[in-house]
C-alpha cells in the first residue's frame, strides 16, 4: 500500500503515530480576518442591491468553496462574477492589514518548533498576497515552507498541498493538517492526512464530524503532545 493510499482509521486513529508535520491554513485558522472578509463582501453585495450579511454568524452559515458557489449562494449572477471577485479582492486587501493574529496562534507556532515538529503555510490565497499578509505578524520565521496559489480565481488549493507533500517525503499519517473549512477537510481526507478543524474561522463546522474541531489553537499543542514522540 503507497503512502498515498493509507487506511483513514489508521490515519484518524487517536494517537496512532508521531506527528512529524503540521500543515497550517492562513485566512481565517492562524489570521483572524473573518470580519474583514464580511466588511467587503457587503459592500460588493450593496453595490448590487442584494441582501448583506448580518454577522459573523450568517457569513459564516453561506461561505464556502468553490468560492464561485459561494457568490452564487449571495444571489451573484455568475457573469459577475470575474467583476464582483476583483471588487471583493481590492476591499479585503485594503482592509486585511488590520486583522490580528487568532488567540494563541503566535504561542502555539512558537511552542510546536519547541517540539522539533516542522510546519508548513498552504493558503487559498496568491502567494504574492499572502507574503503581504504574513508580513506585519513577523510568523514566517515559524514556517519550514509557504505556499499558495498561483489562479487568484482557483477552485482548490489541493493541488499545492499535494504538491508539498509528495515533494517533503513526509508519511500522510504522521502529518496533520489544521484548516477552517469544508475545504480543508476534503483536501486532508483525500491525502490520508490527520486534520483538525478550527470552530472560528470561515465556515462552520460540518454537523457529521468526522474529525476534532477545536476551539483554541492551543489545542493544536496537545494533539501533539498526546501522540507518541
């Protein structure tokens, strides 16, 4: 069996093997950017005289990838959407510079490389734009490697992590991927990777739960510490 094709119950197993790897997700899992996104997105739906998002909550309840399903869920006609993507593009970019950091993130990136575990940055987000984003929180340093997209307009980042995967040699059991969507938890699945989702990013968590969500990033630090080193 190739280590692409591992078993999910030996992948998902408590503890079945040492994390050697964490793959993080940026917008909305270490970044807290998620009013930010709100902010823009209701004013690209104001603009066209649809219904805004109330909260955080209701943001929270429609979002999710392809982003193209996602405008079209907010009532965006689909030959907008090039037109309403870029709109949406330039207000968070002016406005991402004020998201902080999640709670805890920077301690729990600091005590995971006292742990000799590497980690890794795989953003949806153009890695130009994401180099920009990292910039103000003095992160990089944390990271053995950042990656994003290179289509502004892509469905998927799976392609990227695949890519970093097969590159770093690294067994999909012994690597776990923490991310904020739907998305995240496809990719990870599809891989054979551990995952753990974030409960306060972008999107809530699904009802079938099939993996850990956690409320604080610090909890990250534990699922660690709790398999064998």
């Amino acid at each position: 069996m190739s280590a692409g094709r591992v078993r999910l119950d030996l992948v998902h197993e408590n503890g079945s093997t040492t994390i050697d790897a964490v793959c993080w997700d940026w917008n909305g899992t270490l970044l807290d950017d998620v009013e930010v996104a709100l902010a823009a997105m209701n004013t690209v739906l104001r603009q066209r005289g649809l219904a805004e998002m109330s909260d955080q909550e209701a943001y929270r309840a429609v979002f999710g990838f392809p982003i193209r399903a996602f405008y079209a869920r907010l009532g965006v006609d689909a030959a907008d959407f090039l037109t309403a993507a870029d709109e949406y593009l330039a207000l968070f970019a002016a406005g991402v510079g004020a998201a902080s950091l999640q709670p805890q993130a920077r301690a729990t990136l600091a005590a995971i490389d006292e742990l000799g575990v590497e980690q890794v940055l795989i953003s949806a987000t153009p890695e130009v734009t994401l180099e920009r984003q990292l910039a103000p929180h003095s992160v990089h340093g944390h990271f053995a490697h950042v990656h994003g997209i290179t289509d502004v307009y892509a469905a998927s980042k799976e392609h990227v992590v695949t890519a970093w995967l097969e590159d770093s040699g690294h067994d999909p059991r012994r690597v776990l991927m923490v991310g904020d969507t739907n998305h995240d938890e496809e990719i990870a699945e599809a891989l054979h990777v551990r995952f753990l989702r974030f409960g306060s990013g972008h999107q809530d968590p699904p009802l079938h739960r099939r993996h850990p969500v956690i409320d604080r990033l610090d909890e990250v630090v534990d699922r660690i510490n709790h398999s064998p080193r």
